[in-house]
C-alpha cells in the first residue's frame, strides 16, 4: 500500500539528513554535492535530490547506515518514491483507467479495434504494394489528426508540469540557463550521474558494472533515431513528394530500423537487469510503472520492425494498426508514467550545472 505524501516526503527527508551529516557518499554522484547546498531540504529540494538521481545505487552498497542499522537509511528507495511523487503533483491529474498500465493497455487495443471495425476486410488484409501502401489502409488525415489530437493535451500536460517543476527547484534566470546549458547537454548525452562515481552502478551486490549504462544508452539513442526517423518520413512526404512505406535505402528505413533495433536491444538488458537486480534499494510499488514503460517501448519497436519486414504481406494492414497503437500508448502515458523522468532528470541536470557554475564563481578570487 503507498505511504502517504507526507510520510514519504519526512522519511526521505530524514533519510538525506543523515547523509548530508555523514557526507561518506559525496564522491558518487551530484546527489550528495546538491544536499550539501540545500541543508533546509524543503519539499522543492527532495524533489530537486530525487530526480538528480539515476538510481546506480553505489550509495545502498556502501552505506554503513543501511538496514538493519537502527538509522535505517534506504536512499535509493526514499527517492525513488519521492521522484514519482514529483511528477504526480506537477502534473496535478491522476492516471485514468487504474494508472498507466492499464492505459497503455487501452489506447495499444484502440487502434487494431477500431481498424477492424471500420475498415473493409478485403482492404485491411489485402497485400498493399503501391506507393501509399499505408494510406490505403488508414488515410493519411486520419493518422495525421489523431496523431494532433493524441499528442496535443499529453504534451502539454507535460509541458505544464515541467514549468511547475522548474518553480519548485528554484528555477532561473534566462542568462543562467544559456551559460549552464552545454554542461548540462553532455551530462544529458553521456548519461554521468548513471556511472555513479565512474565506477559504474551496482545491481546485485557491492560489484561495480556499466551494463545498466550501456542499457540506457541503447534506450535513449535507440529513441531519438526513431524521433528523427519520423521527421525524415515527413520530410520526405512533404518536400520530396515520397509516400510511406519508404524505400529500403532511404532515411526515414536506415534510422528507424537502426533505432527499432538499438531500442528493442536496450529494452531487452533493462528488463534483464532489472529482473536480476537485489530488490533490496527498489520501491517496489514504482516497478509497475518502469514494467509498463518498457512493455511499451519494446511493444512500439518490435511491431514497428515487424511492419517494416512484412509491408508487402497481408498482416500489414493488423501490424500497421497495432504499431500505431503502441506509439498511441506511449504518448497518452507520457504524463503519468516513468518517462517523466527524462524531462524532469534533465530540469534537475539544468539545475545542478547552474548551481556549480555559481559555486565556482563565488570561489573564484
């Protein structure tokens, strides 16, 4: 059963007082550089810690304070609960349909439904070789304005939140933003803070591995490769009058199949890790949240990938439908599912870059 707000918020904040204090961990990550600078540890600034963090959980291992020690200190567990408790009140809505498992289930089963419903059987499981092949089973304003409309109230619910978080942290000012930002980017790029000290993270034991890192890195650039394989697919249609499916040697092909297969290669480790990790540092009632994200992810390459393999076979009018209703269902769970961690890790990077940049500046003579 979850604690309530205010119990999370007093143990995690309990929790990083007695770090701050024993400052043994100061070395790992800029969780503990960042509480060293916010001793008053206000709601902001646990919202701030908890979504710093990246979870290698060298500090569980080396914590002389961990249980059964009386403090009883269970850092990576306290922030986890408290990052997903940032999200929830930023975003200020709670998940419909029982959370986002059950929405991602909903909105993937939408689309194959509504297909079989409303389009012809002898068009739907007809094979399609022509150019446009796609539009002949979905027409291409129905794709491009339920994309609008799927897309329009997630991301700006997103959008909301992340300003609303921005305020809780102390946000900034746009000259400090400018200054603080390519730090920020390679922190963002390079995936640091999830190299715990640089010695990488730990899953089972006090054994240091980069296997979670490199895991990510699959996912995050996996991600983008398939972001820019869209907008090539539409720069494609729009400035070289091409219709989907695309050539074999084409852009929009080469970097949706390179990042299908990298995100599908990383969704298949994480789950691996995440399977093998000591549950020991995990929040346990956060894991169906970061089960439903990876489902979705690896849901959206695998039938992406199967579309592209098979878009001159009859399934590819079931296959077509069903990979839109993954990607459906990433986009309505974006609000209130694990992947708000990227946007909110990213304001917390922003946030870290800047006050080091400060700090630098007051010690400079």
């Amino acid at each position: 059963m979850p604690l309530p707000e205010g119990d999370i918020l007093d143990e995690a904040r309990r929790q990083m007082t007695v770090c701050v204090v024993c400052k043994y961990c100061n070395g790992y990550c800029d969780v503990f550089r960042a509480a060293d600078a916010r001793p008053d540890l206000t709601d902001g600034d646990l919202f701030y810690l908890a979504n710093l963090c990246h979870h290698c959980r060298n500090c569980w291992y080396a914590c002389q304070y961990r249980p059964p020690h009386p403090f009883a200190v269970a850092l990576p567990a306290a922030l986890a609960r408290v990052r997903v408790l940032s999200w929830q009140r930023a975003v200020g809505w709670p998940a419909p349909l029982g959370g986002p498992a059950g929405l991602a289930l909903v909105a993937t089963l939408l689309v194959p439904l509504l297909t079989l419903l409303l389009v012809p059987p002898e068009t739907l499981f007809a094979a399609h070789r022509e150019s446009g092949a796609f539009h002949a089973v979905i027409p291409r304003g129905v794709m491009v304005w339920g994309a609008a409309l799927a897309l329009l109230a997630p991301v700006g619910l997103v959008g909301l939140a992340m300003t609303r978080f921005w305020r809780a942290i102390g946000g900034g000012s746009a000259r400090q933003v400018a200054r603080a930002l390519p730090a920020t980017l390679r922190d963002i790029l390079t995936l640091r803070n999830l190299s715990g000290g640089g010695v990488g993270c730990n899953e089972r034991d006090d054994r240091f591995g980069f296997a979670r890192w490199h895991a990510h890195h699959l996912v995050f650039w996996g991600f983008l490769l398939t972001v820019t394989a869209t907008l090539a697919a539409a720069a494609s249609h729009h400035l070289m009058g091409m219709r989907a499916p695309y050539p074999w040697i084409s852009a929009p092909v080469v970097l949706g199949t390179a990042g299908g297969v990298a995100l599908l290669a990383g969704v298949g480790a994480m789950a691996w890790i995440k399977h093998r990790a000591d549950p020991a540092p995990e929040a346990p009632e956060t894991r169906a949240a970061e089960w439903t994200l990876l489902c979705v992810l690896g849901a959206s390459a695998a039938s992406g990938l199967m579309l592209l393999v098979l878009r001159e076979n009859a399934a590819m009018g079931m296959l077509l439908a069903v990979h839109l209703g993954t990607v459906l269902a990433f986009f309505v769970t974006l609000p209130f599912g694990k992947m708000m961690h990227a946007p909110f890790r990213a304001l917390a990077l922003l946030r870290a870059a800047m006050d080091r940049q400060e700090t630098d500046r007051a010690h400079d003579p």
